[in-house]
C-alpha cells in the first residue's frame, strides 16, 4: 500500500510540474505572437525553473513508469488548458 501511495505521489508531483510547464510555453508562445517581451520573460525564466526542477527530481529517482505516465498526462492537460483559456479570452 505505501508503494501505491508513492507511485501516485510521483505521479500527481510530475502531471502538476508537466501541466504548468505545457501551460507556460503555451502563453509564451502567444506572447511571442504578439511581440509581448515581459510575458515572454516572465515565462521563459518559470519555464527554465521548472525545467531544471524536473532534471534534478528525474535523475534521483529510481522507479519511473508512474512519473513519466504523470509527466505525458500533464503535459498534454497543460497544453490544452492554456488553449481553451485563450481561445475564450481568458488569457
């Protein structure tokens, strides 16, 4: 049962940091469109951040099926999130 427990941690740790990630280089993107320098540079430095969070997290883990299921999943949430966000102005 603690095993479970740890895998969904893992699991849950990387979808939130991929989600966030996916969602900031969709406004990055957006903000590159529309030549918007300080979103793209408040972006750029969270996106870096997050980045070199993962790496470190990544290269001291030893079991990482569940962590790369959480990572994918997020990713694609985050994407899609920032997407509706801004296609329904809320970006």
């Amino acid at each position: 049962m603690e095993k479970l427990k740890s895998r969904a941690k893992g699991f849950a740790l990387f979808f939130v940091i991929q989600m966030s990630s996916y969602f900031l280089v969709t406004i990055n993107q957006r903000g590159v469109v529309t030549y918007n320098y300080s979103s793209v540079i408040i972006t750029d430095i969270m996106i870096a951040s997050l980045g070199y969070f993962v790496i470190k997290k990544i290269a001291s883990s030893t079991d990482s099926i569940h962590q790369w299921a959480g990572y994918v999943a997020g990713g694609v949430t985050g994407s899609v999130i920032a997407l509706w966000l801004s296609q329904h102005n809320f970006l």
